[in-house]
C-alpha cells in the first residue's frame, strides 16, 4: 500500500477566475473558447473526456473517449455500438460528458440525450482514420468481451491485414460510428483560491439558454 498521506495533497486554484460577464450567452462557443485554450496550451489530449452512462436498471459505468465533434447539433465521439457504453446507450440514450483540463483548473460537464451519427458521417470519419485504425476497430469485435490472450487479438488483426487488400478502402464494419450527445445542459467550472470556485450551469431554454451560477 501506498504511503503517501492522501490527504496532505492540495493545490489552490489561483489561475483564474469567472464572472457571469466573462460567459459568452452560447454554451458552445464558451465550451470551445476553453478547449481552444487547451489545445492552444499544449495541453495533452485535451480533446478526451469521461462518458458517463447508465443501463436500463440505473447501473452507472464510466470510460474515456475522444471528442470527434462539437457544433451546434452536439458532441460527437465514436465507438463500437456493441461495446458496454454502446448497450448501455441502446437501452437508456441520455450520457454525461467530463472534461477535466487540470493545468486550467476547469472542468466541464455537458448532459443531454443520445443519437446515434448517421451512418454517411460515420464513414467519413471511419475513412479519415489511419488504415491501422480501420482494421482494429473490425478486430476488437465485440468491443468490451472478453478475449483469452493477446495473441488471440493480434491473430485476428493478421487475418483482416489479409483479408482486405491493401489497395482498397477498409469497409467501415455496421457494428462502428458515433454517438452525438445533444447537450441540455452545460457545467462551466473554474477552480478558485480556498474551494471557493466559480460554477455556472446552462440549461436549454424555449429558444435560448438561461444561465445560473452554482454553489462550489
Ligand atoms: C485517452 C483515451 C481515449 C480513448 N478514446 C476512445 C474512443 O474515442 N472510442 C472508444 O471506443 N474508446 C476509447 N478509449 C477506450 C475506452 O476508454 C474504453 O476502454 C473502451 O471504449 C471500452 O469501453 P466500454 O467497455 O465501457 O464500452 C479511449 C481510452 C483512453 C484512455
């Protein structure tokens, strides 16, 4: 076991801070003006967050995925529809988005339903991918079961090298595309001195966004 005292560690947030006057009235444009600032900042893999689902019985599981779109219709990510997030969002399609950029002490929580991208947009974006890519997405088939070694896995990735000639584009698999969340709500959180932190919540309004400044 570790032992390190977990609970001398801490940090005070003095980076920033965050005034209702600072927040653009979008929650996109305010959500990509703060990711813009992280990718600007080098900071790694800012585009990854938290999906947070849950099945149909209310049991929650969490992963990291990779943002692939953010514009007015939602935020997009891609993934094998088979996988356990992609039962879970067959059978309850309402997620939560986290994205945490520590070095800017901020994160973001974005909640809404689920849709599934269309299968043309998917397979642009499947195209898009770098070859190895398109063959590892039709081996880790079913994604999230369970495979007896590694050698198994990389026997499969062989045999679809073989299968699909080199010259040819790799077929996008059914069982693969992406998931649009269609943000309802939106968390701007930005970390100040003492836990006393700034947190304004969006929520999607008959024709606009009313906006709410949160307890820390
Ligand atoms: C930085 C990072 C990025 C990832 N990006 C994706 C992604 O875009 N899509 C995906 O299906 N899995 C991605 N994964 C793997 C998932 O976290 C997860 O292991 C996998 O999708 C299976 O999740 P599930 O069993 O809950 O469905 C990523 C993992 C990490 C750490």
């Amino acid at each position: 076991m570790s032992d390190t005292d977990l609970t001398a560690l801490r940090l005070s947030y003095t980076r920033a801070e965050l005034r209702r006057t600072d927040l653009n009235a979008d929650p996109l444009a305010q959500f990509q003006g703060w990711l813009d600032e992280a990718i600007a900042d080098g900071l790694r893999e800012s585009y990854a967050l938290s999906l947070a689902t849950a099945d149909s019985a209310g049991r929650p599981s969490v992963r990291t995925v990779l943002l692939r779109g953010a514009d007015a219709r939602g935020l997009t990510f891609y993934t094998n529809y088979d996988s356990h997030k992609g039962r879970d969002l067959a059978g309850n399609p309402q997620a939560e988005l986290l994205f945490h950029w520590a070095d800017h002490e901020r994160q973001v929580r974005a909640f809404g339903p689920v849709e599934r991208v269309s299968d043309e947009e998917s397979t642009a974006y499947f195209h898009a991918r770098p070859r190895e890519s398109q063959l590892a997405a039709h081996a880790s088939d079913p994604q999230s079961a369970p495979i007896a070694d590694r050698a198994e896995l990389e026997q499969k990735l062989a045999d679809l090298e073989a299968h699909f000639p080199e010259h040819l584009p790799v077929p996008k698999p059914d069982f693969w595309g992406g998931f649009r969340v269609r943000v309802q709500e939106w968390e701007f959180w930005q970390g100040r001195p003492n836990r006393m932190h700034d947190r304004f919540r969006y929520a999607r309004q008959e024709g606009g966004w009313s906006i709410e400044r949160l307890m820390p």
